[in-house]
C-alpha cells in the first residue's frame, strides 16, 4: 500500500485546488515557470500555498557555508507553502522549478483558510497531508544523522517502491516508475552522484534491484 494514505490515492491537486469550487474560481491563478525559477526565497512572505499542476519543485535551504541541502523533491498532484497554514511569517525554505514546463496553483491562504471552514473533509486532508510530510521529513533527518549512505538509499528505494511500484505480472516482481534523475536522488539521500552510482551497482550486483533510465526493478526485498 503506498504511504500516501492521506490522498487515498488521489490527485491531491484535483481535491484542493480553488477551481473545484464554484465561489473561488476567480481567485485563483496559475503559473508557468521554467527550469530552474524560484517559485520563492528564503524570508520571502509566507502568504500563499501552491498546488503542483504539471513539473517537478524542489524545495530546499542553503547552510550558512552556502551549500545547497535538499528537502524534498514534489511533482504533479503535491502540495507545498503549507507552513503558511499554521501561521508562518517568512518562509525558511526555497521552492525552486527543476522541470522546464511547471504549472502551479498559487492559493491565497485567506482563500484557504475559507475552503477549510466551509469543507470539514478538505480541511481534514490538509491537517492529514501536514502531518504526513512531517513524519517523513523528521525520519529523512533521521537517516542523514544516524545512517551510512547504503541504508539511505534503500530506504528510499523503499519509498520508491511503495509510492510508484506495481506487481509485474510477467515476473511477478514490483517495478516502479518514477519522476526523480539520479541529482535527484543524490541531494535527497545526501550523498553524490559518483557515489550513488557505486550503490546502485552494488545493489544490482547483489540481485536487490534492476533499472533502466526512470525505471526501477525490485528483484527481492534487501535484508
């Protein structure tokens, strides 16, 4: 079952965005940014939430050395800005576009705040979905503290395969498709891209995995 149980395995852009609802369809826009664009900066206005239409946003924060640390990586359907919800000033993160055709749904958060007293359904799924990324960041933080690389990339190879994976029905093994280049996955398990190669290798030398391009094979569960 994927980890995704607060969207229940639904578009979370197709339940939030405002032009679902006939009152906020004029209150809302959207917005194309190209690869590498800042959707915002660190200490900009915390006054909106955005809605991923179509792309991919990495959302992140640079260290007082200026080196670049990696949250998370978003794509069509996820939200972002959510701290802006529970009352956040300044933002303390970026938002940057790392598709060449990104679309979001920039959402006031007075209009948020509206659909979340008019709709007990869509505001439980906001608390749920705030929540969740919560969780997730708080044991991302855990593993880059306390686990080698190794253990890093297979728990995200875990994520991976519960989030994107389905039963082949020709072996009978999980594949899984996913939006994440190798940068990608280098900067979310804070690793480098040399050696998330390496890993990749030795994994698939020890018959844990197969891949091609975006597409990942999971041959048997790691130990």
């Amino acid at each position: 079952m994927s980890k995704l149980w607060y969207l229940e395995n639904v578009n979370l852009f197709k339940i939030l965005c405002p032009h679902k609802y006939g009152a906020y369809k004029d209150c809302h826009n959207f917005h194309n940014y190209n690869k590498l664009d800042y959707v915002y900066f660190e200490k900009d206005a915390s006054n909106k939430v955005f809605l991923i239409d179509k792309g991919k946003v990495k959302i992140g924060y640079y260290t007082e050395e200026g080196k670049e640390i990696i949250k998370s990586i978003l794509g069509k359907g996820e939200l972002f800005g959510e701290k802006a919800i529970l009352g956040e000033d300044k933002r303390n993160e970026f938002a940057q576009s790392i598709d060449n055709q990104t679309s979001i749904c920039a959402i006031g958060i007075e209009t948020l705040h509206e659909l979340m007293r008019d709709n007990q359904t869509f505001t439980l799924k906001i608390y749920k979905f705030i929540s969740f990324r919560i969780q997730k960041l708080e044991r991302r933080l855990q593993l880059l503290l306390f686990k080698d690389t190794k253990t890093r990339l297979l728990d995200f190879l875990d994520e991976l395969c519960e989030d994107y994976g389905v039963c082949c029905e020709e072996t009978g093994k999980m594949k899984a498709e996913h939006p994440y280049t190798q940068k990608d996955i280098a900067n979310l398990i804070g690793s480098s891209r040399p050696t998330l190669n390496l890993l990749m290798n030795e994994l698939k030398e020890e018959g844990l995995i197969d891949f091609k391009g975006k597409h990942l094979f999971f041959l048997k569960k790691s130990a």
